[in-house]
C-alpha cells in the first residue's frame, strides 16, 4: 500500500489534536478533541471551517470565459458555455466508448471555469485537463467555510491558524 498524501493543512490538523483517517488516498481529519456533536452544534450555531484540498480544485482559463468554456467542452460532453455567471453544472469525463471514468462540478466564474474533481481521480482528472488545456490551468487547494456567523475581517494567528500553512 503505497504512502497516504498529505493536504497542505495537515500540520495543523495535527496541531488542533486532529484525530486522521485514510480517506481518498489522503490522511485526513475526522474529528477534533471536542468531538463530533460539539464540532457540529458550533457549526450550527456558528461557523465551521474544512479543508477540502484532497479534491481536486483547478482553474481554466482562456482569452475569456467562452473560449475556456469551448476548450473544455472538447474533454466534458456537456454544455459549458450557456452556464450562466455564478452557476454550477454537473459533468464527466468519459472513455473512448463513451463511459464515465469520473464525474465533477463546473462553475461559471465570469472570467473563468472553476473545475472541482474527486479525490481518487485528482491526479489522472488533472494530468487529462493539462495535457489538453495547458497554460490554461491553474491547480488551486480549497477550504469550505459553512455557517450562520459572517466572516470577520480580522483575526488573529491564533483565530485563524490555517493562515500559516501555504497550498
């Protein structure tokens, strides 16, 4: 069994007594020392912060959104240039014969598509955007922010520990 990847938070989850389980070919976080109930009232009644970066977050773009949208449609057999600004789509890749090899979400991002693929076929899903797409496409980390409480414009380190950590 080859060795488990690491996101670029992984230090921290460690630090904040994260307890890690293999996930997606990832050493991820299940759980902090308050525990599962806790972490999910806080959530509810405030704000909670996951780092998703195991999946695969990548950025394409071209001249303007239609042409990265049109080069896409040539690896993703679904219409992505009439997504409307700030919609998502469901899409695949798909084989030779015309199967699913992986499913994703695509965003309209005004200027660009904001490609979100699993985990487990990160790294072929990417290989197969840059091969076609390339310069393109830009490969970005993701952190999902779910809660009733706005984000506050400042904090300190301690607030906000993922701030250290670099993608």
């Amino acid at each position: 069994m080859s060795a488990l990847r690491q996101t670029a938070l992984y230090a921290l989850h460690l630090e904040l007594g994260a307890k890690m389980v293999p996930f997606a070919g990832y050493d991820m976080p299940v759980q902090y020392p308050l525990g599962v109930m806790k972490e999910h009232q806080h959530t509810r009644a405030k704000a909670g912060l996951f780092d998703v970066s195991h999946m695969g977050q990548v950025v394409v773009q071209g001249a303007s959104y239609a042409q990265a949208a049109l080069a896409l449609e040539t690896l993703i057999p679904v219409d992505i240039l009439g997504l409307s600004e700030n919609r998502q789509r469901y899409g695949f890749f798909t084989n030779d014969a015309g199967g699913i090899e992986d499913d994703l979400m695509l965003a309209n991002r005004g200027d660009h598509v904001f490609v979100v693929v699993n985990a487990a076929c990160k790294a072929a899903d990417i290989a197969r955007m840059k091969a076609a797409l390339e310069p393109g496409v830009k490969v970005t980390a993701l952190l999902y922010y779910l809660g009733t409480s706005p984000v506050a414009h400042k904090h300190t380190e301690k607030e906000r520990p993922w701030s250290r950590c670099s993608p």
